[in-house]
C-alpha cells in the first residue's frame, strides 16, 4: 500500500473511524432493563432458567441466546487486505468492518477476534474453543498455507459453519461471474481452458469452483510468482499447488496462455500482458483480480480484444468481483437452518443464486445506489451489486435449501416461500404489512395509470408491476421519451407490448377526452380552447378522464408537483357520483411496528363531519393491511381541558362517532403521548373506551398530522406507504415528490386492489 501520507482520501477515512466514537462497533441490549423486575430477569435469579434449559438440551441456545445469528470474524492479521502481514491489532479496523458488512446486509451480529498467534496449529486450537460462543466462524486474512491448515483443523472438530472467506468468497463470486461470462461468450464449462496466477488461498479456492462448476482438471494451468506448477517442481509446492500440476516441459505463464477461454489472476499488477491477451481464444473472458492494481487494465485488454469479458476486484471498473456479495447471504442461510458446516452444494448454490441476479432485471433500490451506471445483464454487468435487496432472500433461501437437501441442517425450515418473503421483510421494510394488499390486488387485474409515465421511478414501477402482479400499468408520456429512458437504465419492456402508452401529443381519444372535460367544467369558467390545452399538458387532468372513461380502473400521479395542485383536476372529473376527496392516510412503517397518520393533506382545518369521514375511512384502510385499527383524535386539548378550536372540533366528531357506532376503537381527544402510551391514558382517563397503543391518529389540522409524517421519516427513520386518498373509492392517489419505486410499487398494489375488497 502507498506510503504517501498526503493521500487526500486518507483524513476523511480517519475521521470516519474516530468520529463521533471510536470504531464502527457497539453493543446494544435487546431487551428492556429499565427496573428491577427486568433486572431479576436478565441476571440472577432469572437467567438461571435459561441456563439450566441449555444444559438439558444445548440446542436451545439459539431460543436464548444470541449464539444462532452470531458470528466470529477471526484473523492472526498475517495477510491483510494489500498490507501483507501487520499484525492482529492492526488488523482490527478491517475485522470490525467486515463484522459491520454482517450487520448492514444481513442482519448478521458479529464479533470481531483478533488473535496474535503465527502458528497455525494453535490458531486453530484458540478458534476450535470458541464454539459455545458462537453460531459460526468466519475466517479472514490467514496467509497461506496457514489457512487451509486452520481451516481444515476447524472444520473436522467443530459442529458449527467454519468459513475462509478469502478462499470460498472469493470463489463464490468468481464462480458466479464465470457462469454469466461462458453464457455470453456462448462457452462451456467443460470444454474450456483456464489459465490461472496465483497459488494462494483465493487462487486455489477458486480453482476448485471451477471444477465443481465443470471445468475439467487437465485443461486447467495454474502459475506461480516462480512460473508454471508442472510435475516434478520442488519449489514452493503444497499438496493443494501439486493437484494442478501438469505434465509438461512448459514453464513459464506466456508458454501456457495461448488459447485461453479464460484467464484468472489473483497475484499482482502487469502479470498478463496485451501480448497474452491477443494470444487467447476468441471473446476472451479476464478476471484480473489483484487489488489494487489489477493484473491488466481493461483498456489495456481491449486494445486487442475489444469483444473481451473483463472482471476486476475494483470499485471503478464494470464486474467487480466484491466477497460481500456472498458471505452474508451464504452465512445468513446456514445459521437459519442451524447448519453444522456449509458445504459444496450450499456454495454451488450461492453462485447460481448470484448468477441468477444479474440475469434478472435489476433492482431500483441498487440502481439508486449506483445511480448512473447501466446495469443491464451483458459482458459490463455479470454479477450484481452488493446494495441489491434481493440478494438475501435469493441466496439465503438457496443456501438453507441446500444444507437441508444435504443432511446438515439442524433446524429445517418447514415453510422456504415464507422463510424467502421474511427474508425480504428485512430489507424492504413494507414486504410483510403489504403482503395482505398484495394478496387482495391478486384477486383481479386492474389498469393502473400513472400521470407521469416519463419519470424513472415510474418506469421501474411499471417493470416490477408486470413481473410481481396482475396489474397491467398504463403510461402518460412521449414514447420516444420513454423508449430513451427505458434503454438507459436497461429495462426490457416494450410500449405497446408490455403497457400501454398514452401520447398527450398523439391520442386518438384527444378528441373524446377534452370534449369530455369541457361538458364536466363548462359552467366553471372553462371554454373550449382552454379544455383543449389542458388535454394536451396536463397529464394529471389526462389520467383522471381516463379513469372517469372507463379506459383506466385507478390512476397515481404526484411524483412532482403539488398535492392540492394534483387534487384540484382530480376533484374535477372523479369527485361526483356521491364520491368526493375525505382525506389523505400515511401510513408509516416504523421499528415497532406501522403507525397511520390522518388527514396529511386534504382538509386543512377539517369540520366535525370531515374528522368523522376521516376516522371511518382510516378504520376501512388499515383493515386492508389484515390490523385491527384503534383510533385516537389528537389535539392539544385533551379530555377537554382545553376550550380550543381543535378541541370542540374533535369533541363534537366524537360524537357524531358515537351516533355511528362503528366497530373499532376509538377516543380523543388527547395528546399523541396518551394516544400512544396505555399507561398515561389510564391515569388521566381511567374509563377510555381505547385499549392499548393507538395505531391510527387522526389530526384537527393538515399541519400537524404533515409534520408528525416528517418527523418520523426523518428522526425515526419511517417509511411511508402513501398517502392514500380516502373517499374516491380507489380510483386516484396522490403521492409526493419523495416516494420511492418501491413506495409506488406499493401504491399501485392498493390502486390495484378491488374496493368490494375492503368495503
């Protein structure tokens, strides 16, 4: 690594370790200890029940303990990332970030261990006695051989996963890449031939994948920093090198390389040259995985083979061979099923679920962290990227199939659809309160249209509509705009094909769809010239005839613009018929559980009657998300204290409320403290009609119930479905500027739902 202290990257990356505490780890409780009944029950007497539990029956440590998704990261610092040997305590910046990666991707605890112990025997002894401690170990930065002797050591004597990363990572994603590559160079696994540098742990690894996915032994030559490992060497040989030695009297890397399908390099920079290149098989596949300097630079193989394949294990270039894309998935699978040990199938089936991905259509959650980049399966994008959501569900879930097909797995899981939708739930934090909107949208197939079929977010929308439900989305928009924009972020539908496009310049219902909006608004101030223009600008305004028409079922607009601007034309053509605009809900997804939020938007000092139509409509709503709802009417006032303007409004609709009857609970008015804390509620209102937490708050003013939204998007990190417009019977929504793909995607899941579904 480079001495030069004047690196500009160099304090901002110290300051990221030191600021604002020390390291990129800590430790938090689980659970309450806030008195001395939780106190009893964390230590003694207490904790001696769980105690005595285990010693019957050790696997229960995984019901009472963290042990089942614990993982020790272990190193002796002897080869670190590119700095070589520095030592364990040194080591331990890198340990904590891979025990960080554990956290962010899969939800993994880790521990990182840093053991300043060389021999490896010892090493081994040290790891082995660390088993009642831990679910699984990772093990990271053992220079070779040591490893394969640690690795071998711990995993014949211990009951528990025992994973090199280095090695098996890295083989992984190599034999993931190598798959996607031989399908575009239309090669073969068993028919072609490797050359390799690097007789090291992750070389080796590697190597060995490759025969697992086909390669055959004697097609492939592996090359050392002393030249070709043939039979009969002496130099620097282990039995591990000496299983790829061939016979022959060739010796050197530029002897071997003619006619390569593939070239695999993890040694160092300028190991392969232009020269070998040009001398490789036709559509060349280069995986030049040294870091930080590859073995070749791409532009430097593309100088003789433009059509080549190339992978590096950097950040900068296309096809970055990175380790996280496997051993938090592979990690994840084998500590839910309770694996003793992963094995060949389960890291087969790592690299075909990996595969897999990048051959689907990518994630919009991944292509927002890598915004820019095209990434449309092909010679520039044959793996994913490590920010891809569906990474654990995909993978996860192969590799706990795989251990129970094995025999490994301790704690099969009965149900692997459920297992894969939990999986997802973690990432995507709507996954499993939406599953019931979902399920109901299933139940019919409705057109769904979105007002600015031009944004991104819609078009990604749209592709995830095709591919995950019924619905068949609708687009407002130029096509050759969409057509564009559909090409640079590589999705694979087709206007006309795979949804419909509305032209606002080019319509054959132009004619229909203004005539039609000048009957509904001749005798509010507009004429037809003004109709005219409106039809031919005004997407919102567009969207809505068409679900006034009958040539859409429910229309989303909103991802620009403003709320009441939307709301104004929506009012205008669906707002009759008995049906009128009773509110926006938001409901917000936060750690403990969904929270909804009313009127967001469209009342902005309701009346009595409108918080009345509001609460009902809430109660309908959250009942589509399969929860029982429990109202509470939030005002300054509380139980009357207070003889304010919001405070008689929400009296006076409590008791239209009460007229009503409805058949949930509800009470009010209060503040959001008692609405939310039983306890508090029970002291200043001992007979409240509400039992426990309210889930639904229905606010005197737009201004409170929009900044209590904010403030839990903000500070307590909420994600928002929504809003959802009340009282148009599911024909518009308004959503905003913010939302997300996936937010839309849940938007149009319940516009797709059939209103005879929830009432």
């Amino acid at each position: 690594m480079s001495e030069d202290r004047h690196d500009p990257a160099r304090h901002p990356a110290l300051d990221y370790h030191e600021f604002p505490k020390p390291g990129k780890l800590e430790i938090r409780a689980t659970k309450p200890l806030a008195n001395g009944r939780d106190l009893s029950r964390a230590y003694s007497p207490g904790v001696a029940e769980a105690c005595l539990e285990i010693k019957a029956d050790p696997a229960t440590a995984a019901r009472y303990t963290a042990r089942g998704n614990l993982v020790a990261v272990v190193t002796n610092g002897t080869a670190v990332l590119g700095l070589g040997n520095i030592g364990p305590l040194a080591a331990k910046p890198v340990m904590e970030g891979k025990a960080v990666l554990f956290k962010k991707f899969a939800n993994i605890d880790a521990f990182d261990i840093e053991l300043n112990q060389p021999d490896p025997e010892k090493l081994a002894e040290i790891v082995c006695a660390l088993e009642p401690s831990f679910g699984a170990i990772n093990l990271e930065d053992i220079k070779a051989p040591d490893c394969f002797i640690v690795e071998k050591i711990c995993r014949e004597r211990m009951n528990i996963p025992v994973f090199h990363d280095d090695q098996h990572g890295t083989a992984i994603v190599v034999g993931a890449a190598a798959t996607n590559a031989l399908a575009i160079a239309g090669k073969k696994f068993d028919e072609i031939k490797v050359v390799s540098t690097g007789g090291g742990a992750a070389g080796i690894a590697c190597l060995n994948m490759l025969l697992k996915l086909g390669v055959k032994r004697e097609n492939v030559w592996l090359c050392d920093i002393h030249g070709l490992v043939y039979e009969g060497r002496a130099e620097d040989m282990n039995p591990l090198k000496a299983a790829y030695a061939q016979k022959t009297d060739k010796r050197s890397l530029g002897e071997v390389i003619d006619g390569a399908d593939l070239f695999l390099g993890l040694s160092g920079p300028g190991v392969l040259t232009p020269e070998h290149v040009a001398r490789m098989a036709p559509r060349p596949i280069v995986f030049a995985l040294a870091n930080p300097t590859p073995e070749i630079l791409p532009d430097a193989v593309r100088s003789v083979a433009p059509e080549a394949i190339i992978a590096t294990g950097r950040s900068d270039f296309p096809n970055q061979v990175n380790n996280v894309l496997c051993f938090p998935f592979i990690f994840r699978g084998a500590l839910d099923v309770g694996a003793t040990e992963i094995n060949d199938a389960m890291s087969v089936a790592c690299v075909e679920g990996i595969a897999a991905l990048a051959r689907a259509t990518t994630s919009a959650e991944a292509a927002a962290a890598y915004h820019g980049e095209k990434m449309t399966f092909g010679p520039d994008y044959l793996i994913p990227k490590p920010f891809d959501p569906r990474l654990i569900g995909v993978v996860s879930t192969a590799v706990a199939k795989a251990a129970m097909e094995t025999g490994v797995a301790t704690r099969p899981i009965a149900d692997l659809a459920a297992y894969k939708r939990k999986l997802e739930g973690s990432v995507f934090k709507s996954a499993l309160l939406m599953r019931p909107v979902f399920e109901a949208a299933a139940t019919a197939s409705r057109r769904i249209i979105f007002a600015e079929g031009e944004d991104e977010r819609v078009l990604r929308t749209a592709n995830a509509m095709i591919e995950e439900t019924t619905d068949r989305p609708i687009l407002i928009g130029r096509p050759e705009v969409i057509e564009a924009r559909l090409e640079r972020i590589g999705l694979p539908l087709r206007p006309g094909t795979d949804f419909e496009v509305v032209d606002p310049n080019n319509d054959p219902r132009y004619r229909d769809y203004w005539e039609t909006y000048h009957r509904l608004m001749a005798r509010r101030g507009v004429t037809p010239d003004l109709a005219r223009a409106i039809l031919r600008t005004n997407t919102t305004a567009i969207a809505a005839l068409a679900v006034h028409l009958g040539d859409a079922d429910s229309m989303i607009c909103g991802t620009f613009g403003q709320y009441l601007w939307h709301l104004n034309y929506i009012r205008q053509v669906l707002a009759r018929d008995g049906l009128h605009p009773q509110g926006a809900l938001s409901l917000m997804i936060l750690e403990d559980g969904p929270l909804f939020i009313a009127d967001t938007h469209v009342h902005h000092e309701p009346t009595p009657e409108q918080i009345t139509a509001t609460v009902l409509g809430a109660a309908r709503h959250v009942r589509r998300f399969g929860l029982v709802p429990k109202v509470a009417l939030c005002s300054h006032s509380q139980f009357g204290n207070l003889d304010t303007d919001s405070g008689r409004r929400m009296r006076a609709a409590l008791e239209l409320l009460d007229q009503r009857q409805p058949d949930f609970g509800y009470e009010g008015e209060m503040h959001i403290d008692a609405a939310l804390d039983p306890a508090i509620r029970a002291r200043l209102m001992p007979e409240s009609r509400l039992e426990g937490a309210a889930n639904v708050l229905v606010f005197a003013n737009t201004d409170a119930a929009s900044g209590v939204r904010n403030i839990l998007k903000v500070k307590a990190g909420g994600l928002e479905v929504g809003p959802i417009l009340m009282g148009l019977g599911n024909r518009a929504h308004i959503v905003t500027p913010s939302i997300t793909t996936r937010g839309l995607l849940n938007m149009s899941a319940i516009a797709g739902t059939p209103v005879a579904s929830y009432g």
